[in-house]
C-alpha cells in the first residue's frame, strides 16, 4: 500500500490474479501495439480521498503519479464515459497535472489512450495503454475499439471478482423502502419537518430514521448520508 499524503489518496496494488489479468493483455492481438498497460478501480468516495485497486506495467513511481491526478476527474479525460470513447493522450489532456505529463514522457510512456467508465456502487474503471513512439491515429483507434471493449470488460470482470469482499468497493449497505425514501427526500434538501408531510409520518420518525442512516452509512451527518447513498446508487 502506498499513501500519497497530500490528498489522502491510497493505492492497492492487485497481486491476486495477477497472472490471469496479465493474460488477458497477452493474448490481445493489441498487445504488441503498446508497452505499457494500466488499470485500476477508484472508489467513488471518499470524494478527495479514494482508493484505487491498481494492476500496471508502468513504474510504480508513476502508478502513484497517475492515480494522484486523479484523471477520472482531470483535464478532458474526465469526460468520458463510455468505452466507445476512448481519449488519446495529448498535453492537452493532462493540462491539469504538467507534472504527470512530464513523467510519462521520461518513461517513455507518452503516447497512449485512456478509458474511464463508471461502474456501479459509484466505482469507476480506469483503463488505459502506452507506448513510446507512432502516434495513435484515428484509423488506428477505430480498428482497435472493439478489442479495447473485450479487454476493458474481461479486466473489470477478474477485478470485481477479486474485490468482491472489499468494502471500498462493494460496501453491503441495506436499506428499507422506507429509509431509502427519507434519504431522497434529504438529498432533495427537505428537512425532517418537511420530509415528515411528504412520507405522513410524525417529524420525529424522519430523524429516528435519519439517525439510523447516518449509522449504516458511516456519515458524520445526514448530508453527507445523503451524498453516499447517492455516489453508492443506494438511491
């Protein structure tokens, strides 16, 4: 585990199935295309402080780099979301993090493609390829799509099964009909007094529930429930 103090950002390195992931990158007719392969789970929350499940060619230096700036919500990378959008890397792109960008460039790391897709429980997959030299076109782009959907979907298929256990990743967290109602209403910004009228219950049923919440989302109040519970899809 390595900590990144700044922002309270950890990173996991995925050694279980480390010979299955690595297989699945092998035996793609796109593997000699790139040099390096990346690709991880970042929680949804903590919003400023997630966790990522990372499995990487890259330097170990610049897995920490990368998973820092954070590039599910950085420069251009942060609009996508879909696996028919993959993003070629470009200065651009890294705007935000000149840092990152110089460090891949070092490596030899600097041409690559980036896939971001937001998964369930608020968990997004990052995926991404690099190479040193021939700059990736469109037409190469095109042509490789469908195989960057069969990896990206196998990858997030062996994750999944080896996270499944981890909290971060897959908190059990149930809800009552009637809770989850409550925390719309919360989210929507009601009050318990207002909440109370919408649902017919007594004001101080809502905060008995809001209380509960609070509990069984770990959240310090009913704001933040209400945000968790949003992130997770709980609601």
């Amino acid at each position: 585990m390595v900590m990144a103090a700044a922002k309270k950002i950890t990173v996991n390195f995925v050694h279980a199935n480390a010979r299955e992931i690595q297989a699945v990158f092998e035996s793609s007719p796109i593997h000699s295309r790139f040099k390096f392969s990346f690709y991880a789970f970042r929680t949804g929350i903590p919003i400023t402080a997630p966790t990522f499940a990372v499995y990487s060619t890259l330097p170990s230096h610049l897995v920490q780099l990368y998973c820092e700036g954070d590039l599910v919500h950085t420069g251009n990378l942060s609009d996508i979301d879909s696996v028919d959008r993959p993003v070629i890397w470009s200065e651009k792109a890294f705007v935000d993090d000149p840092l990152l960008w110089r460090e891949l460039q070092i490596a030899g790391a600097s041409i690559g493609l980036t896939v971001i897709n937001r998964l369930m429980n608020g968990v997004f997959s990052v995926f991404s390829l690099a190479r040193d030299e021939i700059p990736i076109s469109a037409g190469e782009l095109a042509a490789i799509t469908t195989e960057l959907r069969r990896i990206e979907l196998s990858l997030r298929s062996i994750f999944a099964r080896t996270l499944a256990s981890d909290p971060d990743f897959f908190p059990r967290i149930e809800l009552s009909k009637k809770e989850k109602a409550v925390l719309k209403h919360t989210a929507d910004g009601r009050t318990a007094k207002e909440i109370a009228r919408q649902l017919y219950l007594s004001t101080s049923t809502v905060n008995f529930h809001l209380r509960n919440l609070i509990r069984k989302l770990g959240a310090k109040n009913k704001t933040e429930a209400a945000l968790k519970a949003a992130l997770l899809g709980v609601i």
